[in-house]
C-alpha cells in the first residue's frame, strides 16, 4: 500500500542515492524514459534456495512510453530512520520484461520486533544507455510480526494443529495462515475477523483434512501474515519449515 509520495530523482547505478535532478536530454538520443509506477507493496513470500523466506513483495507498471525501451530496472531501499534521502541498491538489473521483485525482509539486518519503516523507488535504464527518471517513494510499514508458537521451526509434523501468538499491540488487525511446499502455496486461511488490540492474543488452524491427509514425507512451510488496519497500515509475515514424516 503506497502512503507517502515524495519528488522524483536520477537512478544512478552506484552504492548510494542521494536527492538528485532528473536526467537531461542528449540530442542524439530519444527523451529519457518516464518513472516507473509501483502498483502495490505487500508483506509475501520468496522461494530462494529450497525454503520460502519472508519479502516485501512489490509490483509496478513500466514507463508510459514503449515498454520495450527499458534494458533493465532498479530497485532502490531506505531503510534508515535518520533519514529519508538516503537509497541504496536493494536490486540491480532486473530485465525489463520483468514487473515485480520480492526483497528478503530477513536480510534487512533489523530486529523482528521492531516497527520499521521501509521506502523503495525504482528506475530505468533504457536500451540506448540513458538513465530514466526515478519513481516517487512509496513507503511500507512493517509491523511486528508473529510469534510462530507450534509446530516449531524444523520440527516434524505429527497432527494437524498450528498455533501462533501476537508480539506487538495493534488498534485493530487480522491475521491468517499460508501453507506451502516446494510446488508452491498450497492452502490460505481466511483472515480471522475478530479484531483485537491484545499483546499475546492467541491463534490457531489447521488444514483441510483432505489436505493434511494427502501430505507426504516432505518439507513444508507454514507461515503467518498480520494486517494491522489503524493508521498507518502496517503488514508483516513469518514463515517456518515443519517436516512431514508420513
């Protein structure tokens, strides 16, 4: 959900990006390309070396003139809570054909239970070599996530029972469930619809019979997504891996 716009700068193909102009016109070459547009940022899930790992998950649309024109994205991060003009390259060399990246919300390098604010923009590179304008910032909160209570993490599934609890204090939210294995996601709960503003609330799930049923010797993962619906909106996500023995 995009809740701050800003100005737009310069992608610049560096470690840093500080506030910038946008790029001037080469008459040997066409305009540089406009920004990028994100779509929507969602706390999800990013298969990478045989688990799923918790992302932010994001979507755009390409610049308004011809798609085909882009070489290849940018995805730039900030992290910082000092300050808002401080970018690094969070992802380089997405090919343009591409509209969408997931970033490892684990690599971030910040504690779980911290409340983060997370700023991304994006920018082109065009098939002449010419940098395109950056996107406006769009700007996550990242709420605490879950405690993942049972089954624990690498344990082996031995009945079909999933248990998880709050960590962090919410005006209203709603939480719900993910189920995958290595063919991908399997099974969603639906979002539990009693809001509360409890630390420590308590859930719990289980899968379809049919599903649970049909699991075989495998590695799973299950995970838990919260939407925290006060002002400012806030999603995080945890997953686990659970081995089913059967």
């Amino acid at each position: 959900m995009r809740l701050l716009k800003s100005c737009a700068g310069t992608c610049i193909a560096g470690a840093l990006l500080l506030s910038s102009t946008c790029p001037t016109q080469d008459d040997f070459f066409p305009p540089p390309l406009e920004a990028p547009v994100f779509a929507d940022i969602t706390a999800g899930a990013v298969r990478q070396g045989g688990r799923y790992h918790p992302s932010l998950c994001m979507t755009w649309s390409p610049p308004a003139q011809d798609s085909n024109q882009v070489d290849y994205y940018s995805i730039l991060r900030n992290a910082v809570n000092f300050s808002d003009t401080l970018f690094s390259i969070a992802r380089h060399s997405i090919p343009g054909s591409i509209t969408s990246y997931c970033d490892r919300i684990d690599q971030f390098g910040f504690p779980k239970e911290s409340i983060k604010k997370i700023s991304y923009r994006i920018c082109t590179l065009d098939t002449a070599g010419q940098s395109g304008d950056t996107s406006q910032t769009d700007t996550f909160f990242l709420a605490v996530p879950p405690r993942l209570r049972r089954p624990a993490i690498d344990d082996t599934l031995t009945e079909n029972y999933f248990e998880w609890s709050m960590r962090g204090v919410f005006g209203q939210y709603r939480t719900f469930m993910l189920f995958w294995n290595s063919s991908g996601l399997l099974w969603q709960s639906t979002p539990d619809s009693t809001y509360g503003n409890e630390k420590n609330d308590v859930f719990t799930a289980a899968l379809p019979d049919s599903l649970y049923n049909s699991l075989t010797g495998d590695t799973c993962f299950w995970g838990v997504k919260i939407e925290a619906l006060s002002l400012p909106y806030q999603e995080s996500i945890d997953i686990r891996s659970v081995y089913v023995s059967k």
